[in-house]
C-alpha cells in the first residue's frame, strides 16, 4: 500500500538511507530536519544529502527545515499533509557529548519526541516507527541478545534517552489503543549507498569505529586507536553486530508495511542486526581487503562504557517482519570504502574538519 511517510531527522545518515528506499518503493516522502547533524549548502533547496536522494532515485523529497520541539511548525507540516506514519530518526547521538550535555540530550531526544507525539495525536495520526538502539540492552547478560533481554541498563545520558522514550511509547499504547508503535532497535549501522553518494558525515573526529577506519584510509587520520585488547572475545577486542545501512533502510519498510497494512496493534520491538559478531580487528582486516590500504593502529586502554561483546538474535523480525540482512562484511567495507573515497571531506566538498 503505497503511503505518505513523514521522517524526522530525515537528512541524516540513517534517514537519507530509509528515504532513498521509501521512494523507491513509491512512497510520497515529506522529510523535516533542523540540520543540527546534516550540511546544508547555502542557495541550495536541500540538505545535500537529500539533494542526493533525489539525483539516485529521480523522485522528488518534501522537506522542511523544521526542529521537533517547535510544535507550532511542526502542526503546520500536518496540516499541509495527510500522513499515514511517522519514522522518527531524529536525535542527538554521541554517547560522550551526551555524559556533558545531559540536558540537552533529554530535551531534544525525549522533550522532542513528547511534542512530536503530541502534534500525532492532535492530527489523528497514529502509526510510529522509531529508532532505538542496542544500547538499551546495557551490558548484555546473554548472547545473542532476544527483545525479551531487560533494558535499562544504560551508562550513559544518550542511552538512557533511547530507553526513557521506548517506556513513553509502551505507556502511550497502554493509554490509548489507537496508536500502533514499532521501535527498532539498530545494532551497530555502516556501509553506504552502493552509488557512493551518500554515506555516514561525522563532523570532526569520529566517535564510531568503521567512520575512524575509513578516515585513516583515506588519509585524513594517522592511525587507529583500538580500544582495549584484553576483552574475554576470542582476539580480546570488542566485538559488535555491524549491518548494512541498507538492510537497515530496507528494515524501516518491513516495519512500515507491517504498521500500514494493520499487521500490529499497540506496541512492538525488533531487533535491527546480522546477528553476527565482529571483532575491531576483523573490521580492520576486513576494511584493508576491501580498500588495498594498510590500516595503521594501536592498542590502548578500553573506552569507558564499551562492552566486550553484542550481537542481536534476528528470529523475531525474520518471522514477525519478514525481513533478513542481506549484506555481509565485505559490502559493508566496500560499500563504505567507495563512499569514502569518492568524498574524503563528507557531503561538503570544501569541508575541513580535521
Ligand atoms: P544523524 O545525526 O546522522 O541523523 C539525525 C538527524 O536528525 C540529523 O540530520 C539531525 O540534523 C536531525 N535532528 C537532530 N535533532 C533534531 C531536532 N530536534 N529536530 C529536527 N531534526 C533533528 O544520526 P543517525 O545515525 O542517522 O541516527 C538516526 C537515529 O538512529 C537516531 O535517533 C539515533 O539515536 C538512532 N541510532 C543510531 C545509531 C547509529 O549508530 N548511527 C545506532 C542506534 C540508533
Ligand atoms: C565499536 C567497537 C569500540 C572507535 C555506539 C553507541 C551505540 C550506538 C552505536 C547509537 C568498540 C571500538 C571504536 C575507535 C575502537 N549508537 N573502537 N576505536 O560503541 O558499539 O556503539 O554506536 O545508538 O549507542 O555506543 O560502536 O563504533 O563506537 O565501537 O577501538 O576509534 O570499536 O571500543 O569495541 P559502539 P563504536
């Protein structure tokens, strides 16, 4: 069933990616985005990375410059449409920044989700996807990680962020029977388009292990600091479930034609994952292949936070979605690595964050 899609946070990493997808699959996408974490270049329509969108899928974005809290802009975005579902990308994302900016963290992430759902439910919309994240799951106290493992156990502000909404949204069906909520939660996402036209942007030094990587290979970094190698993993580095950004796209569309198609009522979660785990130096063997470049690194102590080991059980979305990842590691290096390469300064071509 072919529908009207509003995305928050629609010009990010994960966002262009389910964007580029829901077009493709003939969906009329309406995108809003405060571009707080995407590169808007002056006199131009769109953030480029939609811009982008548009020149691979030759279909056309609606997009708005519009904040999540600003309820009044946000009302005026559904008045203009009628929307059958939300996907809520929207959110600041790093973990450090987040153990500074408490505050912050919660008012865009939590305040900002509380208005979204509000302006829904004065529009009668009542379809929701939302991006949750691995993290809630804390240190995982079983491999591979089911829904059914407890959340909560969060060391950090952002976590916590992801967890508190999860609760919100459970509380908010419980309430009120009309709304139908799936929460995704993403493992570790990377890779690109295969067009090598959008891709992951970190403003100035990465957080996350494969953007790191593929900066060291194409030169804007020395080397690559490896955080702790006395983990009980079988090199004793941390091991995650990466996935393809793809997959990961084409994921939100699984959970969207469950949603539209009246497959759910009330509230459900799925993991996003391959359900296969990888070491840092796995990533880095693996990105070497791929690329033809040495990767340079150390070992030093291990990141405060970090686990030892995460990787998702993928049953429940298999058999309650249908849906599978289909790439595996070498298409993510590949995929990442051609990205990379053909844009070493990210989405700006003039860019220098180094
Ligand atoms: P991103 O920063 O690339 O995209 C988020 C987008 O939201 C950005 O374009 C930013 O400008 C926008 N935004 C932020 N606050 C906003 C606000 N108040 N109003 C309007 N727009 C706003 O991040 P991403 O990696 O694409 O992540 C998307 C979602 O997935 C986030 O909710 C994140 O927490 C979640 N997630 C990400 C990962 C990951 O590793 N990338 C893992 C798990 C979950
Ligand atoms: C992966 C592995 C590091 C960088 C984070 C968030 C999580 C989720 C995804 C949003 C770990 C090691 C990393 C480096 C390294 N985001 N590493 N050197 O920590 O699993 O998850 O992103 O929801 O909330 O915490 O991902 O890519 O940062 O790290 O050795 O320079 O790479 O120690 O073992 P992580 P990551």
């Amino acid at each position: 069933m072919l529908s009207t899609i509003l995305t928050t946070g629609g010009a990010g990493f994960i966002g262009s990616h389910t964007v580029l997808e829901l077009l493709n699959a003939g969906h009329n996408v309406i995108c809003i985005d405060n571009e707080c974490n995407a590169y808007h270049e002056k006199n131009e329509l769109l953030p480029e990375s939609l811009k982008r969108v548009e020149e691979i899928t030759g279909k056309n974005v609606t997009y708005y410059n519009v904040d999540i809290r600003d309820k009044n802009a946000l009302s005026s975005v559904f008045k203009k449409h009628k929307i059958d579902c939300v996907i809520h990308f929207a959110a600041l994302k790093a973990v450090g920044e987040s153990c500074r900016l408490p505050l912050q963290y919660y008012q865009n992430n939590i305040t900002g989700t509380s208005v979204l759902l509000e302006v829904m439910t004065e529009n009668q919309v009542f379809n929701f996807v939302y991006s949750s994240s691995a993290t809630v799951y804390g240190d995982p106290i079983f491999l591979p990680i089911t829904e059914e493992h407890p959340t909560g156990a969060c060391t950090n502000p952002y976590g916590k962020s992801k967890y508190f909404t999860e609760e919100i949204l459970k509380d908010l069906c419980v309430s009120d029977n009309r709304w139908n909520v799936i929460s995704l939660r993403y493992f570790n996402p990377v890779g690109a388009h295969k067009s090598g036209k959008i891709g992951e942007d970190p403003n100035g030094e990465p957080n996350n292990l494969m953007p790191y990587i593929s900066q060291v290979a194409v030169g804007k970094r020395t080397l690559l600091r490896i955080f702790g190698n006395d983990y009980a993993t079988e090199d004793g580095t941390g091991v995650r479930d990466y996935i393809h950004i793809v997959d990961l796209a084409q994921g939100h569309l699984s959970a969207l034609n469950k949603l539209i198609e009246g497959g759910l009522r009330g509230f459900a979660v799925y993991n996003l994952g391959t359900g296969k785990g990888y070491s840092v130096l796995d990533m880095v063997k693996n990105f070497s292949t791929a690329c033809g470049i040495d990767i340079p690194y150390e070992f030093t102590s291990r990141r405060d936070g970090d686990i030892a080991a995460c990787y998702a059980s993928t049953e429940k979305a298999e058999k309650e979605l249908g849906w599978k990842a289909k790439y595996g590691i070498k298409e993510m290096c590949e995929d990442t690595w051609r990205w990379q390469k053909n844009n070493p300064n990210g989405f700006a071509a003039l860019k220098s964050d180094l």
